[in-house]
C-alpha cells in the first residue's frame, strides 16, 4: 500500500477525520487530502509527526513494517476507506463534486436534515 493509504488506514483506526489530524500535525487539510491521495509527497518531518500523532511507527507509514502492535490488520469499513481513495485520485473535480452531493443527500436522508450542497466545510 502507499503511504497514503497506510495513513487512511491508521487514521480510521484512531477514529479521525481527514481535518482533525491536519490540525494534530500542522498541515492544511487540503496538504492532508493530496498526501493521503498521493498527489503530493510527504515530508520527512510530517510522516514523523503523523506517525506520532496516530500511535504508530513511521516504518509502519511507509509499508516497511509487515506488523504494527498498535494497528491490526484492515477492517472492512478500513478496506472501503483506501478502495474510495483509490477510486476518486485522479477522478476529475466536478465528478467529485457529484460524489459529496451524493454523499451529503444520503447524510439527510439518514439523519434526516436538511443539508447544504454548497457547503464544503464538513470535508
């Protein structure tokens, strides 16, 4: 797995969000997102502070430990975080765009409030 997917994988397991653990580390979200998706390389000094921040090793980020005793293997709800990931990294933005208000539009109906499309705040 990428880097990426290993800090998904690890930040599920630690019941974060996306926005959450940017703001642990110091990084924008949208830094956050691009890493996780792998668009944009993470710094030596971001994988120790990510690897800090969600109680696993650095080597385990990087793929290079084959077992964590903080982390288990994926789970399934896990395995549909990192198959999304790699679904949606290089699908174009209005496609993706289309996904959020799908996403949103469920939301309400399982909540069953009213949503706003427009507002990318909760991302």
């Amino acid at each position: 797995m990428s880097v990426g997917e290993m800090i998904v994988l690890a930040r599920t397991k630690a019941g974060m969000n996306q926005t959450e653990l940017a703001k642990k580390v110091n990084i924008s979200q949208s830094v956050m997102n691009r890493i996780e998706l792998g668009t944009r390389p993470v710094r030596d000094n971001e994988l120790k502070a990510i690897a800090k921040v969600l109680n696993v090793s650095a080597d385990y980020l990087l793929d290079n430990e084959t077992k964590d005793t903080n982390i288990a293997t994926p789970d399934k709800q896990s395995k549909k975080y990192i198959t999304l990931h790699r679904l949606i990294k290089d699908m174009p933005e209005d496609d993706l765009q289309d996904l959020l208000d799908l996403a949103k539009i469920k939301e309400n109906r399982r909540t069953r409030k009213k949503v706003d499309l427009d507002d990318d705040d909760d991302i």
